[in-house]
C-alpha cells in the first residue's frame, strides 16, 4: 500500500504511472497549468527576489574575476552561451521518426566557467550568499565596497571556523566545493554509491571531505542535513528545499532574455519559447523554470526531463503527491547513467510552487541519452554527459511552434577518457 492505495488504484487513477512502473518513455502534460499572472502573486518568491539574487551576484562579480580568471572576459559574471543547433536535427530525426518544428537551440551550462555544470548557478550562488552574510555581520565588508576584498587573508581566516555541508549525486557537490574551498570553508560533501568517481576525486584534490553512502541520494542528504545540526558552525546546503539555491538558479532567465534580445529571437504569444530542463530533484530546473515564468509570462511553456528509471518528479505531479511518494515505492529502481538526475523523491518546495505553472515532464531512455550524446558531438562537435542529452529530446514530444531551447546541464568537466567511454557507447547503440 502507497499512502493507502494500492499500484492498481494508483494505475487506475493516473494510467501514466503504469508506464512509469514499465520503464517506458511518458509524456504527461500538465492539466493543472494555469495563467501565470494568476498564479504568481500567490507565490512565496516574486521578481523583486530574483532581482535581489542578481545583484548580489553583480556585487560578487570582481571577486569571482579575480580568483577565477576563466571569468574575467564576462567580467565575473558566470554564464554559458546561447547556442543555435543546426545539424543534429536530421540526426533526430532518423533516429526518431519526427521532426522539430521550428528553431532550436542549446543553452549549453555545460559551459559554464568554475565547476560546468548548472549547478554553478544555485551552488555557487547560496555559497557566496552565506559568506556576504557572515562578512557583513562581522563588518569586514558594506554591500557598497568592492567585493575583490573576498580574497583578502582576514575573510579566509573568518571562513576557516565554518563548514559548508550538502549531500549531491555530483555537480551540486563540485560546485560548492570549488567555490567554498576558494573561499576558505572547510567543505564537506555526502555523495552516494551511483555518483561518478571522477566527481568524488576531484572534489577530494580540491580539499574537501567527500563521505560515501551506501544508499541513494535521499539518504545522502538525510545523512548530511542531520550532521549539519549538530554544529552550530555548519551550514547546510539543501537541495531539496533551500529557496537561496532556487533564487541563484532563477537568475538563468534574466540572462537568457538579453540573449534571446541580442540574437533577435521574438517571444510573445504568437511566438512561444518552449525550455526542455533536465530534473533530478528539481532545484535546478524548478529555479530556472520559476524565472522564465516571471519573465516571460505564458509565452513560455517549461518542460521537466527525467529518466525512465528516476522520474521523481514526473511521478509526484502527475499524481499530485509530490515529495509524499518515491520511485522506490512503485518499484522503480532509480538506477541510471544520468547520474546528476539519479533521484528517487522530488522536492515538494518545488513540485508544490510551480504546480501550477509547469507545462509538463516527460522521461528518456538511458539508451536514447547515449545516443543522442554520440548524436550531439558528431553533428554539432559539443560534449554533454549523459544527463544533460534529457532536454534534447523534448521538441520532438511536444508539438509546438516557436522556438525550442533544450537546456544542457553539464559535461565540461567530465574526464577525456570517461567522455570518450560514453561516446563509445552511444555509437554502439546507434
């Protein structure tokens, strides 16, 4: 019994889960999608949060320039290029069967400078935001001096007393290990079984403590969060529920429209964008989601990719239950080479505030991911990991004019030869 029905009232009810619990690849689209200038007024986060979040970076800016200097050509500001696809279509298509109607793009924050992935976003974000709060309550800086001061000696020495906790499947756990480790937080990360070696030994070169779990992500977290507690030192960065993580993540939407402003890409009604976001938790594609709401209103429709063996989130809004039900309890295993979206309960923070707002989810093939990775690079010369190929897929489900943007959540970082693995393998499915 799952919170007192069984599987067959569950299929009964919501026929889609059926095709969840049989691995198949679901598109559900939302029936609960209302006007977004009715729903956002009710929200607890509005546009003058995401206008706060993006000062805060701007304040930030000379710092992030000058301890990494790979940002100093955007003058410290972390972004990733708008990319147009223009080859991989005809690929799509054969491997397919259908065709995409209208433009596509990649937004590749697989690019993005410090730690390449998304997670640059809302990780680095809620990092900075914590070390600005302590600087100012102990007056080493004002919100109108110039930042740059981050990497003077008395802000490590204050930052050393401190520990920045979180649990990751991967990229959440490198991006705030870069940054808290530059920072000079002591920098403990709870990762599980299912995330990629690679990503815990480069968290390790960096200094951070790296603890292992047995279980998956959930566990990871739990494991993370009850530690934290203990320490009144220590901070903990929840991916599932902190509105600091969501609000860094929002900030994609202000970029994205001056983008789409300077590559003359008209949005209205008449002209939607459709934004295809890769989910694991959903923190990272709920915050984006969220900020081209406010932006842009109901000229755009977001759309949550998962995969087959991990749709938390397809699963908790299509029944409505959100972060009440796991995968585990259908009997989905959660066990995918996506790793960065290898979870089995989705954020209810999430999953209850863009209810409404969300234009639907739909899950992928660990089969299909590897294809189109192998896909992408032969056709458009860019390397993804696994996970980030989810939103690729999404113009093809959903058969809508305008212009399609698939966003890329990660794989700059990913070792050569790990990359050249995946690569093999998709080449070989094809």
């Amino acid at each position: 019994m799952i919170l007192n029905k069984t599987i067959e009232q569950w299929c009964n009810e919501f026929p889609g889960v059926r095709d969840l619990i049989d691995y198949k690849e679901t598109f559900w689209l939302n029936s609960n999608q209302s006007a977004a200038e009715t729903v956002l007024p009710d929200l607890i986060l509005s546009e003058d949060d995401i206008l706060d979040a993006e000062a805060r970076l701007k304040r930030f800016a000379p710092f992030i320039a000058h301890a990494f200097p790979e940002t100093a050509v955007q003058a410290g500001i972390i972004e990733s290029p708008l990319t147009r696809l223009s080859h991989i279509q005809t690929g799509l298509k054969n491997l397919f069967g259908k065709e995409i109607d209208g433009a596509f793009y990649l937004k590749e924050d697989n690019r993005l400078p410090i730690s390449g992935s998304v997670k640059a976003r809302g990780g680095i974000y809620e990092v900075l935001t914590f070390a600005e709060s302590l600087a100012l309550r102990e007056g080493l800086i004002t919100e109108k001096d110039n930042y740059k001061k981050f990497t003077d000696t008395e802000f490590k020495n204050l930052f050393s007393e401190y520990s920045l906790v979180c649990g990751s499947t991967g990229n959440l756990g490198l991006s705030i290990g870069i940054i808290g480790a530059e920072l000079g937080f002591k920098v403990i990360i709870h990762m599980s079984d299912d995330a990629r070696q690679w990503k815990k030994d480069m968290l390790r070169a960096k200094g951070v403590k790296v603890v292992e779990h047995s279980d998956d992500y959930s566990k990871a977290v739990a494991q993370g969060r009850r530690d934290s507690l203990k320490d009144e030192r220590s901070y903990f960065i929840d991916d599932e529920n902190s509105k600091t993580l969501f609000l860094g993540y929002s900030v994609a939407a202000i970029r994205l429209r001056a983008q789409l402003q300077d590559q003359n890409i008209k949005i209205d009604k008449k002209h939607p964008l459709n934004v295809y976001l890769p989910c694991g938790v959903g923190g990272g594609p709920g915050g984006i989601a969220f900020g081209l709401k406010v932006i842009f209103g109901d000229a755009v429709n977001c759309y949550f990719a998962e995969p087959v063996h991990s749709p938390c989130m397809t699963l908790g809004m299509m029944t409505g239950c959100h972060d009440k039900v796991s995968v585990q309890d259908f009997g989905i295993d959660n066990i995918t080479a996506a790793d960065g979206l290898a979870v089995g309960r989705a954020s209810g923070f999430v999953g209850k505030l863009l209810e409404n707002l969300i234009g639907g989810a739909y899950t992928v093939s660990d089969e299909n991911l590897f294809k189109m990775l192998a896909l992408m690079y032969d056709s458009e010369n860019i390397e993804l990991e696994p996970s980030a190929l989810a939103g690729v897929i999404g113009p093809l489900s959903v058969k809508s004019e305008g212009t399609h943007i698939a966003w890329s959540t990660g794989g700059d970082m990913v070792p050569e030869d790990i990359y050249k693995e995946y690569y093999r393998k998709g080449k070989d499915l094809l």
